[in-house]
C-alpha cells in the first residue's frame, strides 16, 4: 500500500541507519472534504490559471462520509518529489500538480530569506501521499478535495503564514472547485476580475453552525467515468454555445448574491429554487454546445421529476436536486423533512446503485492519522 511504498522509498533513498540517525523527516497531515456546488462553475476565462468566467458556490460536505487524508515528508535526503495516490505512485509532472507545488515552494522560500535560520525545506524533494475514504467509482469527483488536501498539507509542512483565501488561489490552480473546498459550511468562490488571478478566491458565506441541518443525500447513477471531462466540457461550451453568454452576463451574477442572501436567511425555499434551477442552466449551456454534451440520463430525469413532484404536493421546495458533469444527483433537503424527502418512486431505486447520505461539513481538519510514519 502506500504507506509501504512511501517507507520504502524512504529507505531506499539514503544511506540508511546513519542517514536516518541524522537527517530530520518533517511531515504534516491533514484532511479535506468534498463540495458540491448550488451555483455551477462552468467555463474558464483562462485556462492555466484556472479563471473562471463565473462565481460560483458550494455547500461542503461531511468528513465523515467523504474526504481526503493526504500526508506530506520532505527530508534533506529527498532528491525528488512524489506521489501516491490510493496507494499507486503517479506522475508529479501534470502542469496543474506542478503549478501547485511551484506556488508553495515559492512561499516558502519568502520565508527562508526572512529568516536564514529556517531550514531550506523549500530545496528539497516532497513526498506526498494521498486516499480517499470513497471510491473513486463512486461517481464523485474526487480532485476538488484531492487538491485542497495536497496544498493545505504542504502549507502547514512549510508553516506558512496565508490564510485559506490566500491559500485557496493555490488550489484553485489545481482545479477550479478545489478552491471551495479549504472552508466547510458554505462557501463562494468570487471570481475576481484580475488577469493575474490575485482576486479570485474562496470565501466563506457562512460556517456551518449558520445552518446545521442541511443534508445531501447523493444518489449514485453511475459509477462509470465522465463521458466528457468537465475541463474539456467547459472549453467546448465557451467556444461554442450562445446560450452560455446569456448564462455568465445576465443569470449567474444576479443569482450569485439571491443565493448568498438566502443562505444567509436560511431561506432553503429560495436557495433550492436557485439550486435547482442553476443545475438546469449548467446542463442547458451543455446541451447548446457543439457537438452537445449530455451528463443527465433517464434516471436523472425521473430524480428530477420526482423532486418537483414532492415539493409540489409540499407546496413548497423542501428538497433540491443539483446534477454536475454526470447522471449522479444530489438532493439537499433540511434534516427534519428527511423521512419525506426520503420516501420515493421503486421507479428511481432501478437507476439508483447507491445513496450516500450526508450532511453540510467542515473544512480541511488537522489530523493525527498518517500516511507516512
Ligand atoms: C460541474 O473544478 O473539475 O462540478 O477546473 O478544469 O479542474 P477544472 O474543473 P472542475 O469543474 C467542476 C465543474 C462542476 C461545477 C462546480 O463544481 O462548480
């Protein structure tokens, strides 16, 4: 597993029981959770930076569920940097890893040049290992808390002094939702309007103590990989769909600060309203693309269906449906109306390989778990 492939190497790379004796291993741990967006980010206004053409925002999800425990090493005695992720080695090189690592190191050595009695962390290869307690099949996508977790272990490794809006341009450049996921409750990412993305950052809207009982119940509809990746989705759409303009100009501002307020109101009429109608813009801009793109399936559909049906016969929205790039929904609801939101159509359970109930969560959390010791 991982954590053998980490000691190993460990080992491997020195001149054992001497090196071992006298070189310091420092490391640091911690875990991050998943977000799921009520206001979709979709479409980039530069790509390397990962500049979105929209704000967006997201409810984090409970640890306890979901999340991501990545510890990092560094050592005078490490020549490279690596990665594990759910116990394989990968590549280091993917430009949005490296963009990452390249920011921190960057930070890092600010400090050292402060203070020449800091050792020179900043010069020596990162050990970074990293797993999810879900499985990659789950339909979930992994990479917004994969990234917060990789960027906020390596800043508590340097101990650098950012705070999580400082650091979330970081993760952001990871991957653009991975920003959300460096606060728990619910959070926004202002899109910012610099060219050198300075501005564009998470922002906590409010903790979670603001608004405790919000649940999500997570029905998997397919554990298969996109059939688009969202990167590649979103370019398409940008470059092609008309609808996509109207979408950035005219709707995502205005429902940017209704849905801030409504969270701020606890108002969960006016914010599933708003979510569910961003998710049926983000998947209409999808079908306006060319060639079009299509995440929702046929139990998507019955989901959504079902949902407008319960609140119907409610005579108000108890429950809000969101759907990302692909068929897999989540359902937010407050947890008294759970037993109604819960009892649904057998039709959808046919669709449905499994639910995931689970509720609003904390941000990046310090661990005494470790993957390197
Ligand atoms: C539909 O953050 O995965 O989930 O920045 O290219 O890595 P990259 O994209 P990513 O896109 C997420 C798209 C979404 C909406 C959202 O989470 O806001």
């Amino acid at each position: 597993d991982s954590t053998t492939g980490f000691l190993v190497e460990r080992l491997d790379s020195g001149n054992e029981n001497e090196y071992m004796d006298t070189m310091t291993v420092y490391t640091a741990s911690t875990t991050a959770p998943v977000n799921i967006a009520t206001l979709k980010y979709w479409g980039k206004r530069d790509k390397s930076l990962n500049l979105p053409t929209n704000s967006s925002i997201s409810v984090t999800l409970s640890q306890n569920d979901l999340r991501t425990l990545t510890s990092v090493a560094t050592s005078e005695s490490f020549t490279e940097d690596k990665l594990w992720l759910n116990g394989k080695q990968e590549s280091i090189n993917s430009p949005r890893t490296k963009a990452c690592l390249d920011d921190l190191k960057k930070l890092r050595v600010e400090l050292e040049e402060k203070d020449s009695s800091l050792p020179k962390l900043s010069q020596w290869g990162l050990h970074i290992v990293s797993e999810n307690n879900f499985p990659t099949a789950a339909g979930l996508a992994s990479s917004a808390a994969g990234f917060a977790a990789l960027v906020v272990a390596i800043s508590k490794l340097y101990k650098l002094p950012q705070d999580m809006s400082e650091i979330s341009k970081i993760a952001r450049k990871g991957s653009g939702s991975a920003c959300r996921s460096l606060f728990g409750g619910y959070v926004a990412w202002d899109m910012g309007v610099k060219d050198n993305g300075e501005d564009s950052k998470a922002i906590e809207v409010a903790p979670i103590n603001h608004w405790p009982n919000m649940k999500a119940a997570i029905l998997v509809v397919s554990d298969d990989k996109k059939d688009t990746p969202s990167t590649s989705g979103m370019q398409t759409t940008v470059a092609t769909s008309d609808l996509f303009q109207w979408r950035i100009k005219e709707v995502v501002p205005k429902r940017y600060e209704e849905m801030k307020q409504s969270i701020l109101d606890k108002d969960f009429a006016k914010f599933g309203d708003l979510t569910m109608k961003d998710s049926n813009s983000f998947h209409s801009v999808c079908l306006d693309s060319s060639p079009p793109i299509f995440y929702l399936n046929d139990t998507s559909k019955k989901i959504i269906k079902l949902i407008h049906a319960l609140n119907e016969q409610e005579g108000k929205i108890i429950a809000a449906y969101t759907f990302d790039a692909g068929p897999n929904a989540v359902v937010y609801y407050e947890e008294e109306n759970e037993s109604k939101v819960l009892v649904t159509d057998p039709e959808i359970y046919k669709g449905v390989s499994r639910i995931i109930l689970t509720k609003v969560g904390d941000g990046p959390q310090d661990t005494e778990e470790s993957l390197v010791n």
